[in-house]
C-alpha cells in the first residue's frame, strides 16, 4: 500500500473540529492542547497541500470545499476501518476497557441509575462511565455534541421541538404539584386565579430553568404572586412540597413514590420526554449494552412513572 498523506491521530482531531467548530472544545473532548489541535491541523493540511477550514480570529473554523469533500470521504474511508478491524478476534478485544461519557438528568442519574450503577460495573468490568448531571434545558442537544458525550439520558419539554439528535423513549406527565390541602374542596384543576396566588418555590434564580417555569406559567395565564423559595435541587423541591409549604412546576417523575399520595397535580402543564442519545451507530456490545442498562434503568423500574412509551425494545 503505497504511504498515505496524513495520520489515524490528524483524522481524528479534524472530525473533532468538524463536530464542535471550536479548537476549545476540541481540545476538551480528545484532552489535548489547543496548541496540538492546531497543529495537527496544520499539518494536515500541508501534507494534503489544500486548506480544509477557513480560520479567521475571532470567528469559528468553518470548513472550506476542499474540506468538505475530505469529510465526505472520511466518511467512507471510517466506515471501510470499521469494517476491517471487525477481522479482529473478539478473544483479543475481551480485556479491552471501553470509557463512556453520558449527559444524565440529575433526578435520573440519582433515583434511578445510581441505585443499580454497582451491579452493572460488577456485570461489566471492562466498562467505564463518567456521568455529567446538568438541569433540564431545551438547549441541551447542541452541548451533547459539541462536548462529545457518547450518550444523553435527560428529560426535556415536550411543547418545544425535539432535536434530532435525540430518540423520544417515554412521555412523562408534568405540572404544577403540591400538597392535597391546596385542593380541598377544590375542583382539579385549580383555577388560573388561585394558582397565582400559591407559594411558589421555583428554579435557581436566574437560571434559564426559571426563565422557562415563568413562560409555561404565563402561557396559560398563571403570574405567581408569592415566591418562597429558588432551589436548583429538586429533591428539595419535592420535600418542600411533601410538607405542604409552596408548589412546583416539574415533571412527575421528581416525585418519590413516597410522596405521590400527599402531592398531587394541581394544574397540567406541558407533558416531557425521556429523551435519549447514542453517538456510536451500529452494532458494538459495549456500546449496546451500556444502551440497555442506562434505559432499563428507568423503563424496567416500577417507580418511574409513564404516560407512553414509544421505543418497542423497551415497551
């Protein structure tokens, strides 16, 4: 085979820059320096003898034709490496460990997937997850990929679009909860005029999470009048309410089973999606199997609570 004009580790760094258009981000994903990204780049392109991506301060590297055409065949040219090293003897891929980072909602990371989290590293040694748990926001597709997770496990509204990086898995109900006092001798759902007048306890305090609280509030012509509280936790939230001291908007899931009988919804809201991401296509058992417990994690569990799931594998 005759010597080929650029390197595994000057392909792999230009597909990191293709995916994030930032040298930051590129750095942070492959652990790199900014300076060793740019230079790979460099290089690359000087033994190619064509200028893949137009550099300008200030501004993100945006691929010129001649590195479009380059991507487009990188394509090809992974696929056809994928193929090859499937040759490779399963007996000689066993010891290998496969390193996993995954997006996950703080309430299902905590309530549902740490519980079982031991098992399944007990059951599978040669796999290593590192979890990053962030808030709900609509936002969070475009964060998924340009930090290069290889999975995203989060709840999102489901009157905003969904991006299409994400499969929808479930439908889980979501409102405004609180203590069963508030309805006493009340009709559900509550009247727009009483709920403004409930305790609150929102999101952190200028938080993107209660900038979107108050628009799904304000579209159906709720304006909270008395605020108690702003907790980015939401197990806090939920022991608030269990008390019977103020009202949240979330989804149903926050809830624990335990406090499900004394909270209740006071007024529906938006509905939200167990979303779900998977950055490697295809057939690989690691990658499969990480898949099947992070989502059995929840599906499988008696205590999460659905509307509707939509993905067969897991109905």
């Amino acid at each position: 085979m005759q010597p080929l004009p650029f390197t595994l580790r000057q392909l792999e760094v230009f597909s990191a820059l293709c995916a994030t258009h930032s040298f930051r981000l590129t750095a942070d994903r492959l652990r790199i320096s900014q300076a060793s990204v740019s230079n790979q780049v460099k290089t690359l392109e000087e033994q190619l003898g064509v200028r893949l991506f137009h550099r300008v301060s200030g501004k993100r590297p945006m691929l010129t034709a001649e590195g479009l055409a380059f991507l487009q065949d990188l394509d090809a040219f992974d696929a056809a490496a994928r193929a090859l090293a499937a040759h490779r003897k399963l007996g000689d891929r066993a010891d290998e460990r496969a390193y996993f980072r995954i997006r996950i909602g703080e309430t299902i990371m905590d309530r549902f997937v740490r519980p079982k989290l031991d098992r399944f590293l007990i059951e599978n040694p040669g796999i290593v997850l590192e979890f990053d748990t962030q808030p709900p926001s609509n936002k969070t597709g475009a964060d998924v990929e340009k930090a290069g997770f290889d999975f995203a496990l989060v709840h999102l509204r489901d009157d905003y679009p969904l991006n299409p990086i994400f499969r929808k898995i479930a439908l889980l109900s979501g409102g405004i909860y609180g203590h069963r006092k508030f309805a006493e001798a009340r009709k559900l759902p509550l009247q727009t005029d009483y709920v403004s007048d409930l305790p609150f306890i929102l999101p952190r305090e200028g938080s993107e999470q209660e900038r979107e609280v108050y628009l799904a509030l304000r579209r159906v012509g709720i304006t909270p009048r008395k605020i108690i509280s702003h907790t980015p936790y939401f197990d806090v939230i939920a022991s608030m309410l269990g008390q019977g001291l103020g009202v949240a908007s979330f989804a149903e899931v926050v809830l624990p089973p335990s406090l499900r009988e004394a909270v209740i919804l006071l007024y529906p809201l938006n509905n939200w999606r167990l979303s779900f991401y998977r950055r490697h296509s295809g057939k690989d058992d690691k990658v499969d199997r990480v898949e099947e417990f992070l989502l059995t994690s929840l599906l499988a569990d008696p205590d999460y609570p659905t509307l509707a799931i939509f993905d067969s594998t897991y109905a």
